[in-house]
C-alpha cells in the first residue's frame, strides 16, 4: 500500500480537529473592535435597502447573513438574484471577499458607487483593490487564496479561516440586532419561509 493510501487511512481525532479550527477563530475574532461592528450596525438600520454581495464559498456566508436580516424584517437583498431591485442612493452595499481583489466583487462596489449608494466591505485584504474602494471596511486578518506573507499561519485550506470568522462575526452581529429588536420575533421568525 501506498504512503498516499496509508495517510487517508489514518483515524483522526475529531475533537482535535475542531480544537484547532475553533482556537483559529478565537484568536483571528480577537482582533475586532466593538466599535467596528456597532459602526456597521448603525449603518444596516440606516433606513435604506440593504444589499449583499460575494463570490464562491464567501457567496454563502454572505448568503446566510441576508436570509437572517430578512427573518428580523430589514429589506435586503443578495445582488443578482431576480427579484433584486436597483440600488439608489444611501443604500447599503455589503461585500465580503478575502482577496479583496474579487473581480465580480470589485465590479458590484464600483455600480454601488455609482449609483451613490454606501459601500461597506468585510475584508481579509487591506491592500487590495476593493478596500481602497469602499466607504468603510472591516479587517478580518484571515487566511486568503492570495496565500499572502502577512497571513495568519492556519492549519486549514486557504481561504477557510477567512470564510469561518466572517460567518461568526456576521452571526454575531446577528444576535446583537435579534437581542436589540423591538419585534417580537419569537424563537423562530414569521417570516421565515414556509414553502421549502
């Protein structure tokens, strides 16, 4: 038997495994302000429309981050979906993108631009293209595809630990506007989808 064959037969520890995915994330989640997330609270209870945007793995966090904010009643809306509206001005455009240099992405912030609309990016890359775009940012010093000097050393796949913590940041977030409503949301939302 191969050297190959033997390594994806070895057994694993799950709980050890988990320990080092959880002990990443505690320590990359510890570089976040307070005041950078009631920053970008304040501004997702601005008013306006508020639109997501992202690409691959990021896509779906970003994904989950939009479907809570409907639960809790906020118009929001994931960019290229068909029933997305244009965004005019003093919306809010939501990015998130590890490389910060995600061409669609970058694309997305540019029209938002555009059209005047506030541009917030969840980034892992301070010195890309899209961080020198938006308005305001938010640095998640995660792991990247760019595979960066600068990074965070992680066990992990490149980009995971960049996709992990945004979904806890974001979740996190979340729980401070669920907490903070004035809707009595229950348990579960009414207006989570009932056609599944």
């Amino acid at each position: 038997m191969s050297n190959t064959s033997d390594k994806n037969t070895e057994k694993i520890s799950v709980q050890e495994v988990i320990g080092t995915i959880l002990e990443e994330n505690r320590c990359l989640l510890l570089s976040l302000s307070d005041e950078a997330a009631q920053d970008l609270i304040r501004r997702i209870n601005s008013g306006g429309s508020i639109f997501c945007f992202a690409q691959g793995r990021s896509g779906f966090v970003l994904r989950c981050f939009c479907m809570r904010l409907m639960h809790l009643g906020y118009q929001v809306y994931f960019c290229g979906e068909t029933i997305t509206p244009a965004i005019v001005r003093d919306d809010l455009l939501i990015v998130l993108s590890g490389s910060g240099e995600t061409p669609a992405t970058l694309a997305a912030v540019k029209s938002a631009k555009e059209h005047h609309a506030v541009t917030y990016g969840i980034l892992g890359n301070l010195e890309s293209a899209i961080a020198a775009l938006v308005d305001m940012c938010i640095h998640l010093p995660g792991t990247t595809k760019l595979c960066l000097d600068h990074e965070p050393h992680s066990s992990q796949m490149a980009g995971s630990l960049f996709e992990q913590a945004a979904f806890l940041f974001l979740e996190a977030l979340i729980l401070n506007l669920y907490q903070k409503s004035a809707k009595d949301v229950g348990p579960l939302s009414p207006r989570h989808a009932v056609i599944e």
